[in-house]
C-alpha cells in the first residue's frame, strides 16, 4: 500500500474540508457543526462510530483484517475564541478562530480514516480515530476517556499518536518529536488578599492588601528562583492583579491570578504546595487573610521514548530524511493529550506549517488573530498519521 500517493489524490479534497471548518469555527466542549461535518465525512466508511453524551465527541474504531494491536489516533477540533484578522478569503467572522490549527487536525484525521479503510485487509489490529473537541482549556481528553475512549475498541490501545501543526517555529512540512517531556503542564494560581481597607493617609489604621499582594507577587518570583533547578524549570507569570478605586482609599482586597508552567510531575507537585504556602507567610507578616488555591489544569505531555524514536523513523521513511527535525526542547504551551499519553504510550508530534513563502522563525504564533497554516501540508499529514497506524500494527502478510 502506497498511502503517501493515495493521501495526493485526497489532496484537493482535504483542502476544500479544511476551510469549509476554518469558516465555521466552534469553540469549548460543544461543536455541533463540526461534529455533523466529520460524521457525514466518515459516512460510509467501515467503522464502529459512537458520539460523546457531555461533549460532541467523535470516536470511531476501524477493524483491521486480522488480530492485532490497537492504535489511537487523536485530532482535536476546536477553535479559540480570537476575532480572526488573517484576511484569508475562508476567514472566519464569527469572533471565533481557527488559530491553532485544530482544522487541519481534523482534516487530517478524516483522511487518515479514508487512507486506511482502503487499505483494511492489510491491517492486521484495530484503529481508534478519536475526533476530540474542547482541547483549548476545557480538559475535552479527560471528557472523552471518562466516556470510555480507552475501551472503544474493546481492548486499550497499545500506542497513541497525535499531530500539531504550528504556523511559526518549525519550516513547512517538516515533522518534530522527541522523547520525554514534549510540552509544559498548565496550571492556574488564584489568589485573594483579604485585609481592612481605610484612609490612604492613614495606612496604620487599615489592613493594606495591596502592600501584601505586591510582596506576595516578588516572593513568588523569587521563591521559583530559589527552589528550581534551572535545568527543570517553572514559569509563574501573574497576568492580572486587580485592587482599589481610588488613590485616596485603602480597599479591603486584592485579587491576582498567575499561569504557572512546569516540565516535570514533580515540579508541578512542588510548585503547586509551594506556591500556595509563600502566600500563606507572606500573609500572615502582612497581618492579612489569603485565599490562594492552585488549580492543576493540563499535566506535562510525556512522550514515550520508543514510541517517539518510531515515529521519527515513520516520518522518515514515509516522507524522507529531511522531512523530519528533532524536537530539541519541551514547548512552553500545554496539551489535554496528556491525559491520553498518561495511560497509553505514545507522542505527539508537531508539523510546521507556516504561511507558503514566510519566514517560520517570523511568522505570527499559533493563538494569534494573524495565525496562517498552510493547507499544503495536509496531504502529508494524513499519511503520516495513517503511516503511524499502518506500521505499529502487526502487518497481515
Ligand atoms: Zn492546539
């Protein structure tokens, strides 16, 4: 089988499936018209297809010819709540966007499923295509494995991939793993400051949470400096702090909230307890209350270093040497596939698809209203997610 020439002739296709999501995107847990739109994709294919009851999941479970491992195979569908300002002839204007690329997830995925249902005599095992919704903040990977996607296919998958198409970084075409840690975990520090608030000319008769709040923010800075190996990082960035009314009044609260980064189980574990507790003394020298509490959102995604090594040799053997580029370092951002990676071995793999002619390490980052991805690498990315598949089962003959 020549998955590569038969992923050319779906080409075109792919494309014209691309931007019609691009133009309707959806956001959060429900997507309605995307998952009508892959569903009437997938109609007529030979596959066991369920739908999600909390989310509008798709799960389908293709049955190879003969006995074998399972592979599944996740492409998330959902866009982000940015205005697009790409002025693409698709674009969307709906104050919604495609800004991470999840179309061409998607895209690649119903052709990874036509791919390889040609080819179903000469798979030997099970293929689980997992259409996810809700990746951008909304934990949609913990949804689907609390409604059974391990199970899917009656056995739990041997092994799980998934693609990440970025419009800046990596240059076209170009595929990238690694072993280990792959992207950060992504948790959220909420804190409020509750002191007494009084005359700004009389701060001895008050309780100023504003003081304490500013000490808690540079203890906490310096804390993460002082605690962490440089070579196992935490990032805490305090993006809001909210206090006061006027310059003259002392207010009874503050409130900020910081995202907070870690590359491994253990520093998040540290950074969660630690955090909570730098706010807690600081506090009680200020002669304050504090609510901190630390919300765990996306844990570290852990390739596994076999499964990584695979992949690699997939790419090159399917697409060409050149065609793939290690992943050198963990990414800043996060990912719910690492609710998957935790149970099933695998990886996650990124595909650079920068605007046609652009410059990767210039081109806007995925996430922002000027974010474009080029469709000509969507081809190559259904055979790479079907190669995937196609060489981790046993093969028939
Ligand atoms: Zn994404």
């Amino acid at each position: 089988m020549n998955l590569r020439d038969d992923a050319r002739a779906l080409a075109d296709d792919l494309v014209r499936l691309r931007r019609t999501l691009h133009r309707t995107p959806e956001t959060g847990l429900d997507l309605p018209r995307t998952q009508e739109t892959v569903l009437s994709r997938l109609d007529g294919l030979p596959l066991e297809i369920t739908t999600g009851t909390g989310l509008s999941s798709v799960t389908a479970v293709l049955r190879g010819a003969a006995p074998g491992p399972v592979v599944l195979l996740r492409g998330d569908m959902d866009a982000l709540p940015v205005a697009e300002r790409t002025g693409l002839d698709f674009a969307a204007d709906n104050g919604r966007m495609h800004a991470c690329g999840h179309d061409l997830h998607t895209a690649m995925l119903t052709g990874a499923a036509t791919l390889l249902c040609a080819h179903r005599d000469r798979l030997a095992g099970d293929v689980v295509f997992m259409f996810q919704p809700g990746e951008e903040g909304f934990d949609g990977a913990r949804h689907m494995l609390a409604e059974g996607l391990l199970d899917a296919a009656g056995r739990r998958p041997d092994a799980a991939y998934a693609v990440h198409v970025m419009s800046a970084g990596l240059p076209g075409g170009v595929f990238g793993t690694r072993g280990g840690p792959a992207l950060a975990a992504s948790d959220v520090l909420r804190v409020t400051v509750r002191g007494a608030g009084g005359h700004g000319s009389m701060p001895h008769r008050a309780k100023d949470p504003v003081q304490a709040g500013c000490a808690m923010v540079t203890a906490l800075q310096a804390w993460i400096t002082r605690t962490f190996d440089v070579f196992d990082p935490v990032i805490l960035t305090v993006g809001t702090f909210h206090a006061g009314t006027q310059e003259n009044v002392i207010p009874d609260t503050a409130v900020f909230k910081a995202t907070v980064r870690s590359f491994s189980a253990a520093a998040q574990a540290r950074v969660k307890d630690g955090t909570v507790e730098v706010c807690r003394g600081i506090a009680a020298a200020y002669g304050v209350a504090v609510d901190a509490e630390f919300a765990e959102l996306y844990p570290v995604t852990v390739n596994d270093h076999a499964e990584a090594d695979f992949a690699a040799h997939v790419v090159r053997e399917a697409l060409g040497e050149e065609r793939f580029a290690p992943q050198p370092r963990p990414l800043h951002g996060s990912e719910d596939f690492s609710r998957v990676l935790a149970e099933v071995p695998g990886a996650m793999l990124t595909l650079g698809a920068p605007p046609a002619g652009a410059d990767p390490e210039h081109s806007p980052n995925n996430h922002s209203p000027l974010a474009e991805f080029d469709d000509a690498v969507l081809a190559d990315g259904a055979t790479v997610y079907a190669e995937l598949a196609a060489r981790r089962l046993a093969p028939t003959a």
